[in-house]
C-alpha cells in the first residue's frame, strides 16, 4: 500500500471518526427530536466516511466495491428510520395542538 | 415396559390427572367432578396398597425422569416414603368426602377441587422423592398448590392469611434452594440414602455442611412451622375446614416434619448429624416448639386456633424423634407422623361440624355440643385424648416410645419436655371435653342449621372424623399387629440403624 | 428442485407481508396463513438442525466471504424454533385481539418483524445482521405505537432514536472489523480475529449498542413506557422476542466472535449490570401500578439474569460444565420468551375485559377469565423460576455452577430477584381471588385464551420437565 | 453555568471514545488486512451478470442484504402510514412553479430510466434511481399536487411493495428450479437483475414520495393521478 492511499485513508476515515463523535455528542446533550434525528445522521455520515475510506484503494485502482455497496445499503436504512422518526414526531406534534 | 419403574408415577399421576381435567369442569358439572375426585381417590389407594405389598416383598419401585443433564427426577419407594403416601392417600380419601360435603353449596368449587388434588399430588411427590432436587421440586409445587386452597374463601382475612402463608413458604423455599443447590454443588446430585451419604465426606468442608444443615432447617423448618418460623400456621386458619384438615395433618406442615428426617437420617445420616451436633440443636428446637406451642394453645378461644397450635406443638415430636440418637425414638418419630394425622384431621374435621350446624367457632361457646352432635363430640374426644396421650389411643404409642427412646439415648431432659407438653395439652383439651360433655347446653346456638335426615349432620361430614377416630384408636389398641404404623415404623428405624 | 428451509423462513414473511399490504381490508387470512408457513418452517429447520447437525445455505451460490450465508447450529435453532412458537401464538391471539383498522396496520409490519427475527437467528454476516437489527427496531416501533395514544406514540419514538443509536454503535464496529480483517462472515472474523484494542474497541462498540437493545440497566429506560403502551400482542412480541433477539446476538458474538480476546472484566460488567437489572427491575415490578407496566419491569429483571450468565460463562473452563451452563443460560431465556409472552397476551385479555389494567381493581375479571388467570399463572411460575417450569432448572444448572466457582454473591442476587418475582407475580394472582361467586367456565374466547395458555403451558410443564432437548439440539454446534 | 454531565463528563467521555476509535482505526488501516474483498469481489465481477462492481455486490454478492434493506424501506412506509393520515398538502404553486415542475418531473422521470439500465456498468442503479422518482414525486407535492402523483391508495400499495415481492419471489423460484435461493444462472443474471432493480426502482421512489407525505394518503386523490 502506498504512502498516499494510507494518508487518503487516514484522513477521510478520521474525518469520519470525528463526525461520529461531533453526532454522538449532539446525540446525548441535545433534546429536541430534530437535533437528535441529525444526530443520528452525522453519525451515520460518519460511519459511511470510514466504510468509503477503507474501500480507496489508489487513484489508478478500482476501489473495494464491498462497502460502497454496504454504504449504499446504510443509506436508504438511514433514510428509512429518519423519515419513520419524522413522522413520530409529526404525529406528536399534531397531537399537541 | 417396566411396571415397577412407573408406580411412583402413576400414583402422582392418579390425583394430578383428575386435578387438572376438574380445572375445565363448568362450576355446575357436580356429578363429574365428584366421579373424578372419587376415582382419583380410589384409584391410589388401589396403587398405594399394592404399593406396600411390593415393598413389603423386598420389589424396588422407582421412577426416574432425567429433566436436564444431571438434574434427575427421582421418584422411589422406600420404606419411609411409603409410610407417609400411605398416610396422605388415606387420609385424602376421607378428605374428598368431606370436602365433597362441606363445600356442597360454595362457589368455585372446580378450583377448589382442582388445586386440592394437586396438593395431594404434590405431598405425594415429596413422600417419594428419590433425591433432594425432586424433594425441592414438590416442596415449592405444594406451595403453589395450596395457597389459592388458603386464599379460597376470598374475604380480606383469607387474602391476608394467605399472603402470609405465601411470604413465609416462599421464604422457606429460598432457603430450600440455596441449601440443596448449595450441598449439590459440593458434594453432587443428593440422592436419599439409608444411612445418609455425607458421613464420608472430607474434613475440610465439614463447617460448609453444618451451615448448609441450618438452612436447610430452616427452610424446613418454615412449613414444619418450627418456632419462629410458625407464624404462618395460625394466620392460615381462615382456609375451609377441610384445607385446615389437609394442611396440618397431611400436607404442609408433614412436609416439612418429613423433610427434617429424610436430611438428618437419609441425606446427613444420623451418625453424622449426632456427631456433629447437629441433633442436639435440632432436639432444642423441637422442645422448645412443643412447650411454646402448648402454651400458645392454651390462651386461644378461637377453637381453630387452639388446634392449629396445637399442630405447632405436636408436629415437633417428629422432629424430636429424629432429634434422638437411637432406634427406639426413631421409632416414635415416624410413627407419629401417621398417629398425629389421623387424630388432627379428626380434630379439624370436628371443629368444622360444629361451625357448620351450629355456628361454634369458639372453645367458650362448645357448652352442650355433646349432646347436642354426640357422634362428632366422640370423634372429637378420641382424638383430643390422643393428643394428650391417653391409652390406648394412638398418640400415647408415639409418646411411650419418644419417652423411652429418650431414656435409652439418657437424654433426660426430653422425658421432662414430653411430661410438660402433656400436662400443657390436658390443660388445653380437657376443657373443652368439659364443656362438651358436661356443661348444659345454650338456650340458642351462634348459627343453627337443623340438618333434615336422621343423623346430627350429612354423612359425608360425619363419616370422615368418624373414620378417623376409628383409625386412630386402632391405631393405637393394635399397635403390635402386622401392618400397623407402628410395625412400618420400626422397619424403618431398623434399616436406618441397622447397617 | 430442492426447497431450504432457511430462505424460506426469512422470505416466506416478507411475501406474506406483501399479501395483506396489498389487501389491507382482508389482511386476517393471509396474515393467519402466512404464519403458519412461516412457523412451519423455521420449525423444520429446527427440526432439521436436530437431526441432520448444522445447516447452512450461501445464498446467491457464491460462498463466503463473497457472498452471505444463512446457518443454523443449535443456537440459532432453539431460539428460532422459541420464536416462531410465540409468534404464532402472537399471530392467532391477533386475528381475535385486533379489530379492522388496527389490523389492516398490524399484519404487514408484524410479518416484517417475524422476517427480521427468523433472519436475524440465522445470519452470519455481520452486516446482514446489522440490516435485520434495523427492520426489526423500525417495524417494532411502528408496532409499538399502534394504540396511538400519545403515550405510546412519545415512549416508541424514544425506543427508535434508542434502538438507532444502538444500531449505529453496531455498525462503527462491523465498519472496524471489516477494515482490520477484511472479512464480515463471522466465522471468518473469527478466525482472524485476535486481542487487541480492535478487537476491543469493535467488542464494546457492538456489545455495548446491543445492550442498548437488550434493555441491560441502566440502559433500560425506554423499555417499559414502550412496552406497557403498546398492544398486548405487540407487546408480547416486544418484550419476549425483540430484546431477546438482541441478547441472542450478544451472546453469538461473545460465543463465536470475540471468544479469542474474552476476558473477566468485561463479563464481570456484563454481570454486574446484569444483577442491577435484576434487583431493580424487579422492585419497580413490584411497585408498578398497572399490570403491563409489571410485565415490562420484570423483563428488564429478566434480561438482568441472562447476563449474569457473561462472568460465569467466562470463569468456567470449556467442557461439561459450561456446556451445561450454556445449556441453562439458553434454557432460561427461551422459558422466559415464552412465559412473559404468556403473560402479555393474558393480562391483555384481562385488560380488555375489565377495561383498564390497574393490578388494585382487577378482582372480577381475573376471577371471570379462569383460561387467562391459569396462564397469568404458569407464566409466573416460569417467571418467578419456581418447578416446574424451565426457569427453574436453568437457575438451579447456573446457581450450581456459581457455587461451584465460589462465585456466591450471584446466589444472592438471583434469590434476590427470585423473592421479588414471587412478591410482584402474586401480588397479581392474589386479585383473582373473590368474594362474589362468578359463572365458571374455563375459556370464554378460545382464539386469545388459549394461544396465552399454551404459551404458558409450554414454558412450565413442556420445558421444565422435558428439557433434554435442547441439550440434543445445542450438541448441533453450540457446544464448544 | 457549568452543568458537569454536558460540559464534562460526555465531552471526557468522548474524548476516551475518540481516542479508542482513532487508535483502532489506524492500527486496522496499517495493519495486514490487505485486499481485503476487493480482489474476490472485483474478479467475479464478469460472473454476476453485469459490470459494475457495486451493483455486482448490491444486486448479486450481497442481494440478500438489498432485499432486506427493501424490507426495511417498506416497514418505515408501513410505520407512517399507521401513525396516521398525511398532511392536506400545499396549496397549487403558480403558473411558473408549475409549469417548472412539469418540465422537471419528465425529465426526472426519464433520467431514473437512464440511471437504472447504466446501472449495469457505470455508477448507478435502482436506488439512485429510485431517488430521481422518489424526488419528483417531492417536487409534484411541493407544487401542491395534493397525493405528489402517486396513484389511489391501492395501487400505491401494489406499488411501494412490488419490490420486495418481486425480489423475494425471484429468489424463491430460483430456489425452487434452479441452483439455489438469489442464485442466478449467468446465462439469465443480466435480465434478472434488470428485473429486481426496476421493481425496486418503482418501491423505492413511490415509498420516497410517499414518506414525504408524512402520512396516509387522502382516500381520493384530487389531482396528479400519474407520475
């Protein structure tokens, strides 16, 4: 592996780490459902940042289509929950009125 | 297949099946119910008396059921275990009957009927358990079983009576637990034993098994209703007469008497438990529970009441039978177990005919029942004089020998308690064989019901202390003929010593 | 031509969920049928696992580590064969409990949640897994809120945003397993895997999002708001399945994954968690004033006791014992499953009749439904652990070897919570105990009485006095 | 004000985690892993069907994951759908908005196609695809059509399920007379693939759209019957 796809890696992936905890972090001090559902995101983000990272392999190389593929897959998961939590909140914010 | 390895089975099964088909019976199907209950009855008195046949002739009968690796149900009839399903399926015979009479007109009877047949099967488990995990087993299933017996009646006194009999069975149960969990743990699956299995085992762990006997008494020692772990016994006296009867004649408080002997002769064996002391603490228990027992029984007026101190108190001989090193008191032990069944259940059988014709609950209000329902009234002096140990009924046979099995042990002391709990138990019946015999009787009684047919009381009431009453004067006039409680007694006390 | 048995059980829902989406007036008959095929055939794999030893399928034929396979050992086959026996009886309570409009919500999401489980049971991959815990959080949820109070609807949003950062946690470790090994099978992680902060960071992460699911105190809050709001049948299948499912995978992964870089501290954690849980699960039980809130606290009791299993799991040595102790560990939460299932579809019958659930005025109608007080009953029995239930023998087999290890203070903690259970469960029992006479007749609605009684029946009678089975089913693999 | 759970014991905590996270990180990038699945999974590739390697893994590799995570998509619809029915919608957009959306929505529409056939050898595929519709469906609710296009309640039902169905099914029929459940014969795997994804597809933007609503649709819709 050389230098410059280890330090693509490094980088893209940390950057993921540190938005898995910058997620987390909003996850747990912020209350309203909206920060906690992008909260939930970035981490997801964050998660899918590292997956992308590790998959480089190379400007000349064809990258690991397996978390690509897994990436893909988070993703419409992520959609999925955060529009159901979406509609949990509409519901609740309905029932206030 | 192997008959002798499925009769301990089908003697559990004999009162579990019709249990369990009496549950979905509709509250009208009274014919039914009363077919089931009667067949169920018979059906094991048929099996229990091949049963003793089989022993007698030397057959071995066990039943066993491995549950998960290493946990095997064990269900084995040994002499021991034979004397006291012997007492339980005679003595729930002539309970069905009475129970058939006295709940004639009450609600909830399928239930009733129902967990009244699992408690019979569940006391008949623990009389064959082949080890201490199945002992544990219908030890805890009999507390199911009787706690919605005790809560029947549903008023806020049988509410309460019965969740402090649950608060000190599950209590005692715990301590079950950890205790056989705990000597499994050290010393593998505890199968009964003539002769116990420990006297073997290492020094090193010989304090862990002097601990584990304590808490094993006192789980025991919860249903045996050892002081202070009685507490439970007059609180449950708001259940039906006929549950009073089976649970401080048969079930409960046997259970755990017979539990005491089956750890000190079978698990610990009486060698090991004497030289360790073990007997000497457990012989002081058991006096002290007789004479505290006496004592209370003499300030209750409740008549209920009375007799379930009295329980407190003579359930204790059994204990103090197996207290005693030496064959002779093992003797009186044992075959207490069978005497004070037979005259308690008459006892409580009585006590219920007189609340039901007349509304008597209380010992100051029994002036006259003599006349009044004299066959009850003879039932009810046979077994008051058993108790207190007047020959020839059978409870003077149990003394005579706890006595001199206490001599022959030169424990001295123990002839002292045996006199002082009998004056105590004179002091406490005798008054009221007073007042029923003697004292004229009331212009009105507290709740008459004038019973239509010739006798004093419907024949499925008064038939059942009747027999008792029989049982137990035979008991004690036959005492030296074949197959006699005490005759099985003293085979077991020669098996267990005699090695 | 040939038919697996294990496809089946995970697609056989799905396209049962595809029939009553599209036909929502009409959802009871295909939703009904489609349980029994999916109940038949994940017990044939149950079956099969018992008498042919482990299956496998690789789906799309291209094996691992390309591919995904699906595999049954007796692991997965005893909590599947538990599963799918509750969720039947789930099933057919549900035709009698829900009326039309519920019903046309309850069927599609139920069989999906039905697909997530029998998936989740059978899944080697580890991100597969993570895709069958999203499906299950999402359609169980959804579930939950199905009674639409507000209630419901605030304490099952908290249960998804929970379940979700659970999942995500999830994920961050399969995305650190994958790039440290390069592989997601689990038996090729594996294989790989070796000590070391990866294996303990992706331990912790993956552990740790599943006790968030698993409702392992103090992680516990969401649980019985959500549980005690939801529909007795979701309910039922929240607290004896779902939590389950997420315990299920602790343990495959502690068993199969992480077994190389195991050590006492974290299990002793696990086992400390564990007994908190227990102790305060079963006070709050104890204190609770309705009845589903009881049942939702005594199954964050009940979850405690499975993870006391992680520290005597990990100090007793391979062979015969821990076998054995696995064997009770397995034994004690398919009993559970199936009694607190029992529990749930009973006091929902009893609830409809009295018309609420505070455990104080429920006199008349627990006496009026003998069938649903019997399995209140027998699932407290197996509840409580007393015989002879599975629980029962489960504790004895752990406590035994506890105090073999020396390792007492679980023996307290475990009678501890056995006395409470015992407390709470009778304080619900002693309510069916009149003055007023009442008609008696043993089952009033066959359709929602007795799915609840068999569960119960099961759990006392069928598992505690025939357990040998599952030692059978177990020898297939679970073994070490 | 200092409140010591948020201001110092998440950010310590987080801190650990990040450090724990970071080192684990590094040491898996730098150590043996490899090729990892790159090397298996580039050199089936020319087995699978077709020739872009993600949807090799997406549609073939891994197409049990897909067809759970379709699975997944449609518990989320299900789950708002019972949460109760969708918002009245916006009020009918003005004649340059609209006329915007009309032109966009074809164009969408046209563009989903495309993403979904070059999906067998360029980036693409049935979820980008499916987003393209999922998001003009967005564009028509925006615009004010009151059901953002989707078709009356049962169709739509048809529709936001067919996926899972048709993959589900597919999977099984190749169980039953071929190789194995999502086996594909090579022979057959291009078509199949193209089939799935163009169910997906449709799921997968009529679930979007739906979603977006927030709700079940109005029993009628008013306008907008086709997209």
């Amino acid at each position: 592996m050389t230098g410059q796809v280890l330090y693509s890696q490094l980088f893209y992936g940390g950057s993921g780490i540190i938005l898995v905890l910058l997620g987390l972090w909003s996850f747990l001090v912020h209350a309203p459902l909206l920060r906690k559902l992008i909260a939930i995101n970035l981490m997801g983000a964050g998660v899918f940042h590292m997956l992308v990272a590790i998959a480089y392999r190379g400007i000349d190389t064809s990258p690991d289509p397996v978390p690509h593929a897994l990436v893909l897959t988070g993703i419409v998961v992520a959609v999925s929950a955060t529009a159901l939590a979406l509609a949990f909140g509409k519901r609740l914010d309905q029932d206030d009125d | 297949m192997n008959f002798d390895a499925w009769l301990p089975a089908a003697i559990l099964l004999s009162s579990m099946i019709p249990g369990m088909l009496i549950f979905l019976l509709r509250e009208e199907s009274h014919r039914l119910r009363t077919v089931l209950n009667m067949t169920g009855a018979l059906l094991k008195l048929g099996l229990v008396i091949w049963m003793i046949g089989g022993v007698y002739d030397g057959h071995r009968y066990e039943t066993r059921w491995t549950l998960a690796p290493g946990l095997d149900l064990v269900l084995r009839a040994d002499a021991l275990a034979v004397l006291f399903v012997a007492l339980s399926t005679l003595l729930w015979l002539v309970t069905t009957i009475y129970a058939i009479g006295y709940l004639e007109h009450s609600p909830n009877r399928s239930r009733f009927f129902g967990f009244f047949s699992i408690c019979v099967s569940a006391t008949v488990g623990i009389a064959l358990s082949g080890n201490l995990l199945t002992f544990v087993i219908f030890y805890e299933i009999l507390t199911l079983a009787t706690y919605p017996l005790v809560a029947h009646r549903g008023t806020p006194d049988a509410a309460h009576g019965a969740k402090v009999y649950l608060a000190y069975t599950m209590g005692g149960g715990a301590l079950l637990l950890v205790g056989a969990i705990w000597l499994q743990a050290l010393v593998g699956p505890v199968e009964f034993t003539q002769g116990g299995i420990l006297g073997v085992s290492p020094e090193e762990i010989r304090i862990e098994l002097i601990l584990i006997f304590f808490v094993l008494l006192a789980g025991l020692g919860v249903k045996a209703a050892l002081v202070p772990l009685h507490g439970w016994l007059p609180q449950a006296m708001v259940a039906p007469a006929p549950v009073s009867a089976l649970l401080h004649a048969v079930a409960v408080v046997k259970a755990g008497a017979f539990g005491i002997v089956r750890v000190v002769y079978d698990v610990y064996g009486v060698e090991f438990a004497y030289a360790n002391g073990l007997l000497v603490a457990l012989g002081i228990l058991a006096s002290v529970t007789i004479i505290y027992g006496s004592l209370m029984a003499l300030t209750q007026d409740s008549l209920k009441k009375r007799l379930a101190y009295s329980t407190v108190s003579q359930v204790s001989y059994i204990a103090l039978g197996a207290s005693i090193f030496g064959p002779i008191a093992t003797i009186g032990g044992m075959v207490h177990l069978v005497h004070q069944g037979l005259m308690k259940i008459t006892l409580f059988f009585c006590a219920g005919n007189y609340a039901e014709t007349l509304g008597v609950h209380k010992v100051s209000e029994m002036d006259g029942v003599g006349r009044r329902m004299p066959w009850t009234s003879l039932a009810f002096t046979v077994g008051a004089l058993g108790m207190i140990g007047v020959p020839p009924v059978a409870g003077f046979v149990s003394k005579w020998y706890l006595g001199l099995g206490a001599a022959d042990a030169g424990s001295n002391w123990v002839i002292a308690v045996l006199i002082a709990s009998s004056l105590l138990n004179a002091a406490y019946f005798l008054p009221i064989l007073h007042r029923a015999w003697f004292r004229p009787a009331p212009k009105q009684w507290p709740q008459e019901h004038r019973h239509a047919g010739r006798l004093e009381i419907a024949g499925a009431l008064l038939w059942p202390p009747v027999i008792t009453a029989v049982l137990a004067l035979s008991a004690g006039l036959f005492a030296a003929a074949p197959f006699t409680p005490l005759e099985w007694a003293s085979l077991i006390a020669e098996r267990e010593y005699g090695r | 031509m040939m038919i697996d048995a294990l496809p089946l059980s995970v697609t056989l829902p799905l396209i049962g969920a595809f029939a009553v989406t599209v036909s929502p007036g009409h959802a009871r008959g295909p939703g009904l049928l489609a349980a029994l095929l999916t109940a038949a055939s994940a017990l044939s794999v149950t079956a099969a696992v018992w008498s042919d030893g482990v299956l496998r399928a690789d789906l799309g034929g291209w094996g691992v580590p390309l591919g995904i396979a699906l595999e049954a050992d007796g692991l997965s086959a005893a909590f599947l064969a538990m599963a799918n026996v509750v969720a039947l009886a789930i099933s057919v309570y549900a035709g009698g409990y829900f009326k039309q409009e519920s019903a046309r919500h309850f069927w599609p999401l139920w069989l999906l949640l039905w697909s997530a489980l029998n998936g989740l049971f059978l899944a080697t991959d580890l991100f597969n897994l993570y895709v069958t815990l999203e499906l299950l959080g999402l359609s169980a949820a959804a579930l939950g809120a199905l009674t639409g109070t507000r209630e419901a609807v605030a304490a099952n949003l908290r249960y998804l945003l929970v379940g979700l950062l659970g999942s995500m946690s999830y994920l961050l470790g399969v995305a650190l397993v994958y790039a440290a090994y390069g592989v997601l099978d689990i038996g090729l992680v594996a294989e790989a895997i070796e000590p070391g902060p990866i294996a303990w960071t992706a331990m912790a992460l993956m552990i740790g999002g599943l006790i968030l699911k698993a409702a392992l105190f103090p992680m516990h809050f969401w649980l019985p708001p959500a549980h005690a709001n939801a529909p007795a049948p979701v309910s039922a299948a929240l607290s004896a399945l779902v939590v389950k499912a997420a315990f299920y995978l602790a343990l495959r992964l502690w068993l199969d994954v992480f077994a190389p870089v195991l050590n006492e501290a974290a299990a002793n954690l696990l086992g400390t968690l564990g007994a908190a849980a227990v102790v305060w699960g079963s006070w709050r039980a104890l204190r609770a004033e309705r009845l589903k809130l009881l049942a939702a606290y005594s199954t964050v009791a009940q979850m405690g006791y499975l993870f006391i299993a992680f520290p005597l799991l990990v100090a007793t040595p391979p062979g015969l014992a821990r076998d054995n102790l696995l064997a009770a560990v397995v034994l004690l939460a398919l009993t559970h499953g199936l009694a607190k299932a029992g529990l749930f579809l009973a006091a929902g019958m009893v609830q409809k009749t009295a018309g609420h659930d505070r455990i104080d005025d429920l006199g008349g109608a627990a006496q009026a439904l003998p069938a649903a007080t019997f399995a209140i009953g027998l699932a407290g029995v197996a509840l409580i652990g007393l015989p002879p239930s599975g629980t029962f023998l489960a504790k004895w087999m752990m406590l035994e070897q506890a105090m073999i290890l020396g390792l007492w203070w679980w023996l307290v903690v475990m009678m501890i919570g056995t006395l409470l259970a015992a407390a709470y469960i009778f304080r619900v029992l002693s309510r069916a105990f009149n003055r007023e006479p009442t008609p008696y007749r043993f089952v009033n609605d066959a359709r929602t009485e007795l799915p609840a009684l068999l569960l119960g029946l099961i759990a006392t009678f069928g598992l505690g006095i025939a357990a040998q089975p599952l030692w059978v089913l177990l020898e297939q693999g679970a073994f070490g | 004000m200092i409140r010591p759970l948020e201001h110092i014991i998440i950010p310590l905590g987080l801190i650990a985690v990040g450090g724990l996270l970071g080192w684990s990180f590094f040491l898996a990038v730098t150590g043996e892993a490899g090729e990892r699945l790159a090397a298996v999974a580039l050199a089936r590739v020319p087995d699978s069907g077709v020739s872009n390697p993600v949807t090799s893994v997406l549609l073939n590799f891994r197409a049990y994951d897909t067809l759970l995570e379709l699975a997944v998509l449609l518990a989320a619809l299900l789950g708002i759908w019972s949460l109760g029915a969708a918002a009245p919608g916006f009020q009918p957009a003005a004649s340059v908005l609209d006329g915007m959306v009309n032109g966009f929505v074809p164009l969408l529409i046209l563009s989903a196609g495309y993403m979904l056939w070059v999906g067998a050898y360029a980036p693409g595929g049935a979820f980008q695809a499916g987003a393209l519709l999922g998001s003009a469906g967005v564009m028509l609710a925006l615009a004010g059509h009151r059901n953002a296009g989707l078709p009356s309640e049962g169709r739509l039902r048809l529709l936001v399920a067919l996926g899972v169905f048709v993959f589900a099914m597919t999977g099984l029929l190749l169980m039953v007379v071929g190789d194995g459940f999502l086996t594909y014969p090579p022979s057959l795997a291009k078509w199949l693939i193209l089939l799935i994804e163009t169910a997906a597809t449709l799921s997968i933007g009529a679930t979007l759209a739906a979603a977006y609503l927030g709700g079940r649709p109005a029993a009628r819709p008013t306008t907008g019957e086709t997209a």
